[in-house]
C-alpha cells in the first residue's frame, strides 16, 4: 500500500467515526445526496457520512482499503472494476438514477452560434471532466467524436478532475464553453445550457449503486433501501434525474 493510500484510509477512517454508514458518490450527485442525507438522518437518528468525488477516483481508494460501505458511481465502467476487484456484494448492485450531458456556456459567451463562435476563438478551451478517466468525460468525449467535433476540440481541453471542476471552470469564465451532466448545470446561476447532447451520441448515462462486500450491517442496508424508496427517488427526480 502507498503511503498517499494508506493516508487517505487514516483520513477517511477518521472521519467516519461518528457516522453509521459511510458513503462513496459520484461527485454531481453532492446536492441531491445532500438533502437525501438530512431527510433520512431527522428520520432515524442514524449519522450518514458521503465523500464526493470522481467516480474513478473514488473506486480506486475502495480497492486499496477505504472504509465505504456503500459506492455510487456516475458510469457501469468503475462499478464493473470493483465487482473484478472482489470489492462488491454483488447481489446488491443496482442501477439507480439516468441522467444527459450538456453543453453550457459562461455568462459572457454568446448564446446564438455558440459552437461555430468558440471554435473560431483563438486558444479557446472547452472544459470537461477528464475524458480519460471520469465518466462525465469519457461521455462527453463520446458524444463529440459521434458528432464529428472532437477532432476540432481534443488538444483544447480544460481537464477538471470531476464534472463539478469543468462547471467551476465555466462559472468563473475560466471557459467560454464546458461539458456536464444536465443536472449539474440546472443547478448553477452562472451558466446557461445551450444544447443537450443526443442520448444516442454515447453510453448509456446510468448511476449503479451497491453494498461493499462484509459492509451490509442493518443500518448500512436500511440507508441503502432507503435510496431505493419511493421518497428518495421523488427527491432525485426533482433534481433532474431520471429513476430506474
């Protein structure tokens, strides 16, 4: 084990002391996650704990060791990497929540032509997760090689390392132009969206969840049905998301 990792497994044992059920999510379901959390702990008293980040990232730390009880990833790829890892109750894994990738512009960039005029700027940068590694950046990568833009754009990347960083990027102007999921950017003030990608330009945008293997203690379970009921699903839906 790496010193970084065995760090980061201090860290987040540490942390998650005090919590009931600790959690691993995708990093654009903080906001939705956020409330779904208040609701359920002024329910049952029990303490739950989310670390957000990139799905990738987040499954590389369960594989060396960190203490989540429940992963919520933004693709199938990262899930499917924990189930060759041994890292997954299997009978668990479900897929949760659907979601859409958009394109979104600053403040200052215009609205009409938004394409043809970024293209045509001089060092322009278009931001997006990394579309190496992060779901929301291998989808986007997707969608722009099905539509013939990304040889236009491929050495013109503003890297974030998850989708909330290429929203940040967008909402300073750091970025005329950045790609997210739609509900990512239904939740800023400072970007507008000015076309969603066709649902058939890439993968299959799916939320599996699942119980880390030895971790479905009652209170870990009773937290993971409760994402499956009918409250919670109401509350990702009014988010943007779509149930499965």
């Amino acid at each position: 084990m790496s010193r970084l990792t065995l760090f980061l497994v201090l860290v987040f044992s540490s942390l998650s002391v005090s919590a009931n059920v600790t959690v691993y999510a995708a990093s654009s379901l903080t906001n939705v996650m956020n409330d779904i959390v208040d609701d359920y702990q002024d329910k049952t008293g029990d303490r739950v704990r989310v670390s957000y980040a990139g799905s990738s990232s987040l499954a590389r730390q369960i594989a060396n060791g960190a203490p989540a009880d429940i992963y919520l990833s933004a693709n199938t790829k990262w899930m499917e990497y924990l189930v060759e890892q041994d890292q997954i109750d299997t009978a668990s894994k479900v897929d949760l929540l659907r979601n859409s990738l958009v394109l979104i512009a600053s403040k200052t960039t215009p609205k009409e032509n938004t394409w043809q005029w970024f293209i045509g700027q001089k060092g322009f940068r278009i931001a997006m997760a990394d579309p190496r590694h992060v779901p929301a950046g291998i989808y986007g990568k997707q969608s722009l090689t099905k539509q013939y833009r990304w040889p236009e754009v491929k050495d013109h990347i503003a890297s974030g390392n998850n989708v909330r960083s290429a929203l940040l990027f967008v909402e300073r102007d750091e970025a005329p132009v950045g790609i997210v999921y739609k509900t990512d950017a239904l939740l800023s003030k400072g970007v507008t969206i000015v076309e969603e990608f066709p649902a058939d330009s890439h993968d299959p945008i799916v939320y599996p969840m699942a119980i880390i293997k030895n971790k479905n203690s009652d209170k870990v379970t009773r937290f993971y049905q409760y994402l499956l009921s009918d409250e919670a699903k109401n509350t990702f839906i009014s988010y943007g998301f779509s149930t499965i």
